[in-house]
C-alpha cells in the first residue's frame, strides 16, 4: 500500500519570538536558565536570525555541534534579555565593551 501524502503542519511561531524577529543586529545577554555556577555564566552576543522556535545569536566563536552555523548558536527566547543601552561603569564610552576607556565622544559639529 502506498503512503498517502499530507501537507506539511504548520509551524506555531512561539509569540515570544517577536520582540526579537526585528531586532536582528542588536546586542542580547544569554542568562542561564540554571542558577550562577552550576553551569556557566552570562554571555553576549548579537542576534543574527529568528526562526519558528529559537533566535540565533552570535557570541563569538564557533558553533561546537552545528559547524554549518559558523558563530550562531540556537537560543531559546526564554534565556535571552536585550542588553542595556546603558554603559556600564568601567565600559568604553564609544562601543560599550568592557575595559578601558579610549576617551569621549567628540561631537559631529552641527
């Protein structure tokens, strides 16, 4: 007997998804669903893509199971917060990474 064929189901999008599907770009902290020490700590990265599911973030080295991905790493929405827009103390002022201070911002005369 030969199998009968049915559409593919469809995909429920996860409604947590959404603040992230347009904010492709920006920078996210991964917060672990576990408590601090027990199985790694705070990461961040920038959001490359979303799917139906998981929202892809780069955090700076290669995908250890899905080499394919290159620095993207599925993500669930649940674990990720969107970084401050606030420096941190001690962050530089210009790019808000961590360390030293290169100076202030000069201003593009108007």
């Amino acid at each position: 007997m030969k199998a009968r064929w049915s559409p593919p189901r469809r995909r429920a999008v996860d409604p947590a998804l959404e603040p992230f599907r347009h904010r492709i770009g920006e920078r996210v902290v991964f917060v672990p669903p576990t408590p601090a020490g027990e199985r790694g700590g705070m990461e961040y990265g920038v959001i490359t893509d979303v799917d139906h599911r998981m929202v892809y973030v780069d955090y700076g080295y290669p995908n250890p199971i899905w080499a394919e991905l290159g620095n993207s790493i599925a993500t669930h929405p649940a674990n990720l917060r969107f970084e401050s827009v606030v420096p941190q103390s001690g962050s530089c002022d210009h790019c808000g990474t961590h360390g030293a201070s290169h100076g202030p911002i000069l201003s593009a005369a108007r």
